[in-house]
C-alpha cells in the first residue's frame, strides 16, 4: 500500500517544515501583541476615551486567530478552516493593528 509521502517524495516533509515555521511565528505573534496590549496599554491610547475601540476589536480578532492556528488547531469544516486561517489572522493582525498604533 503506498501512502500520499511515498508518491510526492520530499514535498510533505518540506511543507510540514514551513506550516511548523509558520505556527511558531503566528504564536510568537499573538504572544507579542497580547503582551503589549496587557503589559504597555499606552501604546493603544494615553486615556480610556481614545482607545479606537472598532479597530482594537480587529487587531483582537486577529491575535486570537493566531493563537488558535499557533497551537495547532485546524477546524474541519471548510468554512471555519477559511475564517480561522492564518492568512486572515496576520491581515487582521497587522491592517487593524496598523490603525490601533498609528491613529494618534
């Protein structure tokens, strides 16, 4: 019986490399932005009125889907596989984080 490693050769092991790298970043990530928000909340805004509360939710939203992603979690269904990848993870992270750090 061959197995879908035996047909393609190397292709699996060198994918499963960069989806491992790819995870560790995505932790590393959401570790980061959460440790920034809780640690030095001043970087988001000096006062509670300021805080852009639309955006911060966005780039919230996006260090949970890293998170998940990070740990290994891969849903089966198609859709919530869509939602929760990490593709839409670092666009959240990044494009509302953008708007959190930069609007003051």
């Amino acid at each position: 019986m061959t197995t879908d490693s035996d047909r393609t050769g190397a292709a699996p092991r060198a994918r499963g490399k960069a989806e491992t790298l790819l995870r560790v970043l995505s932790l590393l990530a959401a570790l980061g932005c959460a440790a920034l928000v809780v640690l030095y909340p001043r970087a988001i805004a000096h006062d509670a009125a300021g805080v852009p509360h639309g955006p911060l939710v966005g780039m919230l939203a996006g260090m949970s889907i890293l998170w998940v992603y990070g740990f290994g979690f891969t849903p089966s269904h198609r859709i919530l596989r869509w939602i929760l990848s990490p593709l839409v993870g670092w666009v959240f992270l990044l494009g509302f984080g953008a708007v959190v750090f930069l609007h003051h």
